[in-house]
C-alpha cells in the first residue's frame, strides 16, 4: 500500500468500472463473495442477527471444486522467460513464482488456515450500507483494554492471527495479566469476507468513521486503535475524529515526512543538506522505493478496474502481491528457497489464497483509487500516539520526524527486526510493543 504526492499527481481521469452486485444463495445475500458474474467461490454460514447489536457470525468453506480449480490454473501458469539480469532489480524473479507454483500445487493446504479462522469468534454486520467482517476475540482478564487493529494491502486478517494470543492471553506469552487486550480485527471494505463497495466513496475517512461505529456497536466505551500500512490510514483519520471511547493510537508505518523531505523527494533532488544519519537512512528509503518500488500504487490508484490479469491468473496475483516493497519480497524469496524467516511458505499463501478465494484482487486495489490522503504527510494528530519503528519497513521513521509529526507521542521504539509485514513476522516482539505502548494510558 502506498499513496503520496505521486499518486494524487498522477492523472485520475480513467474510468472506474461498475461493480455489479451478485446476490448469493442461502443466508449469504449481498455479494461480498461474488465476482460481477459468477457465483461465491467460497461459502460461508452465517447465524440470525440475534443481538441489539445485530451481529452474525460467521464460518467460512472453500469448496472442493474451488481449490481444484485453483491447483489448475496454476498448474497451467504460461510463463514468461527469464528475468535478463542475475537479481530482482525487473521485478519478482521467475524462479521464486516456479517455487511457489510447485509449492501450492503439492504441498500447501487451505484448510489448515480454514480451520484456523472458524476456530475464531467471526461476525459481520451491517454499516453505512455495508457488510464489515470481523474478528472478536475478547480477553478472559478483566480489566482488558479492547483494541481495534486494521490491516493493509497486500495484507488482510492473516497479517494479525499470530498476536491474537499474545495479546488475549499475556500470562501465557511471557506477558503480565495487567497488559491484556479485548482484540477486534476487521476486514477493509472490498478485503477478505468484507462486502464489496459497488458505489464510490469508501476512502479511508469512511471506513475510520465504520470503525467508530463498531467499537461502539460491540459496547466498547474506552479503546485504542492500531493501524500500518492502510491501517495506518484508517487509525489517523479515527484520531482525528477524536471520538469520545478512542483513548490513544499504535503505528509501526507512521505519516512523519517533513515538507522539504517531501518536495525533495517528488522532484528528484538531493537530500536536504544537515540531515542526521537516521533522517537521511531514512530519506535514502523514501528516495529508493519512489525510484523502483511504486509502480503497483500508481496502477491500482489510476486504473485499478484494469487488472484483470491478477483476477484471472493466481500466480500473475500472487507476484503482484509478493511486489510490494524490495525487503518483503527478498524474504519472500529466501522462505521459497527454503531458509527460515519470521514468514512461512504457508503463511505466504494463507494470505495469497484468502485474496483468490474471494476474488478481491480488484475490489481490494480500489482504495488507492479512492483515497485523496497524501499518506506520508503528517496529519495533526493530537491525542496519544504511539510508534513502533521495524528497520526494514519503507522507511524507518526517525525520532526527530516522529516528535514533530505527533505532539503526544507517549511511546517511540526502534527495533533490531522486521518490516512491514510487523505483525506477521514478528509477532512476539510486535505484541510487546503494543504492551508497552498503551501501559500509560490504560
């Protein structure tokens, strides 16, 4: 996920295309799973509304001919030759994409995370006209604080599975029954088992105000929220709504980027002279992935309705996804080359799989389209932040950004590992960071 100054010069006048809504048989009736088309490749099962609050829950069930059906289709991958230098300076390289064609075609099994998923408390409801997928894992401590965690693109709920424990039940992940947290993990519009929008509008000032409406609806008068990547979005914009229960916020991808930073860096220029070693380690970052690392952003926010090869073709879908930054993707590639990472090959595909299955690649890439936020601009934020600082995000954020960025910064770290993929890869230390970040305000 990315949009900056880039992305908002860029020219916006391409169509968008009308997404159909396709009613689905049985207690499913709104479309979240249905292409413009065809009929829900995953089937799902859903209870009455049968609280004030008018909850469903949820389970899910890929079916057989559907997984089928994938295994085919990458079976039948037409591959393109070979990349023409000896690294992925053209883009993912074909040998990792034939690695994870071989591997999700003999090894992988969507119902290990299938399973995983309906042993979880699921529901959805229904807000501002559309149908919001979650997870609602309450903490059996009392005195739990509830936190709202919001994922991004490439990402979805499988980003945040691993700290869902960790969180819940500190006492049994080396943490104290003093930092317990009542855990809810939406789905973004147009992501997972969320409905998707079929009008314009859902940008994430809309779906902050959502989350409002959630935490209220599950009964939630004090919480925090945390947010990267889009999540980061959506948790600043819930800031900046200053609603009554939002105590404070977490980011591991904050907006700190100073007005010359950013003007530097849109035009091509040189750093700005006496910057300090992590402001220009991490001016270096910006510069580099403005250079080689933005192109997926400057598509999907310009002609997102145009990529039809990424719903039609898993593995052109998978490359896409795995091609978001240069550190995820050469850890991506060492996992398929068989090293140990923070990421498993099946976690990978958790993640490419729940895309496939309920044909969100386009509905998903909307959202660029759809945001007028310059990402990386500070946005004012006013109550407490907090701010986790992995080295192999985007870019680090230094302190001194980050001071000026959040006049109630309670909480800056900067850790030895991890991108920003944070949540996924290093769940353990993630969560501890999400401990020590809202101690002081709970």
């Amino acid at each position: 996920m990315l949009d900056d100054n880039f992305l908002r010069t860029a020219s916006r006048r391409g169509f968008i295309g009308a997404a159909a809504a396709v009613l689905a048989a049985g207690a499913w009736s709104r479309g979240a799973f249905a292409g413009t088309t065809a009929a829900p490749m995953v089937q799902i099962s859903q209870s009455p509304a049968d609280d004030k609050a008018g909850l469903r829950k949820l389970r899910i069930h890929a079916s057989n001919a559907e997984l089928a059906d994938l295994r085919r289709r990458v079976q039948a991958t037409r591959w393109p030759t070979r990349e023409t230098v000896n690294d992925s300076s053209q883009g993912v390289q074909i040998a990792t994409m034939q690695s994870v064609a071989r591997y999700w075609t003999t090894a992988y099994d969507w119902r290990k995370v299938e399973a995983r998923l309906n042993a979880l408390p699921q529901f959805v409801t229904s807000i501002d006209g559309l149908d919001i997928h979650f997870i609602h894992v309450r903490s059996r401590q009392p005195n739990s604080l509830p936190i709202i965690i919001t994922h991004g693109w490439p990402g979805s709920i499988v980003e945040q599975l691993k700290i869902i424990g960790p969180l819940t039940d500190p006492l049994a992940h080396g943490g104290a029954a003093a930092d317990a947290f009542d855990v809810v993990i939406p789905s973004l519009p147009g992501y997972g088992f969320s409905e998707k929008p079929i009008t314009t509008g859902w940008d994430p000032v809309r779906i902050a105000r959502a989350w409002v409406v959630l935490m209220q609806r599950l009964d939630y008068s004090r919480y925090v929220a945390q947010g990267g990547d889009w999540g980061n979005a959506v948790t600043e914009q819930m800031a900046l709504l200053k609603p009554p229960g939002l105590v404070a916020i977490h980011t591991n991808m904050p907006a700190t980027v100073p007005d010359n930073i950013a003007k530097a860096l849109k035009y091509g220029e040189a750093a700005p002279p006496g910057l300090s070693p992590d402001e220009k380690h991490a001016f270096d970052q910006l510069d580099f992935f403005y250079k080689h690392g933005l192109g997926y952003a400057l598509e999907m926010a310009n002609r997102p309705q145009t990529l039809y090869g990424i719903e039609d073709s898993p593995i052109g879908l998978a490359a896409w996804m795995l091609d978001h930054d240069a550190s995820s993707q050469a850890l991506i590639a060492r996992v398929f080359e068989g090293q140990q990472e923070g990421l498993t090959r099946d976690d990978i595909l958790d993640n490419v799989t729940l895309y496939w299955l309920t044909r969100t690649a386009i509905s998903s890439a909307r959202l660029y389209w759809e945001n007028k936020l310059n990402f990386f601009e500070p946005k004012h934020v006013s109550i407490p932040v907090a701010v986790s600082v992995f080295p192999d995000e985007i870019y680090a954020a230094p302190k001194s950004w980050t001071e000026n960025a959040y006049v109630n910064l309670i909480h800056y770290n900067r850790l030895p590992k991890g991108g920003h993929f944070a949540a996924w890869e290093q769940p353990q230390t993630f969560a501890e960071e999400i401990r020590a970040s809202f101690r002081s305000v709970r």
